[in-house]
C-alpha cells in the first residue's frame, strides 16, 4: 500500500506524523519527516516504507508550479521502488 499526502503544510503534520507513529515508524526518519513538514518548505518531499508492514508513505509539501510538483512526486516514487 502506498499513501501519498500532497500539498502538505505544517497544519498537516499532526496527522501525518500520526500515522508514522501509529506504524512504529523508526525515529530517524520520524523526525526527519517532523522536521520537512514542520518547516513548510516548498518543493519539499519525503518517503518512508516499512517492508514488513508493506506501507510506503510519500509526503509533499506544497510545491510552486506544477513542474515542480511533477519532479518531487517522480523524485519519492523512485524511493518507493
């Protein structure tokens, strides 16, 4: 399964960070999804798979140009692959 948030702010961190803790997510990459939804950076993206629970969750935040935004979505695709 893969979920994908797009168009995220930081008003969306709670809900997102939740799901990664819900799923155990390691706290590296916890925090380093903390720090990327939090800061509101544009063009900002981050992917994080858990193989034995079979997720991947990919996380965009909001881009500037749909250019921009086709560019971070294929970038974490390939992660998930």
């Amino acid at each position: 399964m893969i979920k994908i948030f797009y168009h995220s702010t930081p008003e969306d961190a709670d809900i997102i960070l939740k799901e990664l803790d819900d799923i155990d997510c390691e706290p590296e990459s916890f925090y380093k999804a903390a720090d990327i939804l939090e800061s509101g950076e544009i063009n900002a993206g981050f992917t994080y798979t858990d193989e034995k629970l079979n997720v991947s969750f990919v996380i965009i935040n909001e881009t500037d140009s749909a250019k921009e935004f086709l560019n971070t979505m294929s970038h974490e695709i390939t992660h998930v692959s």
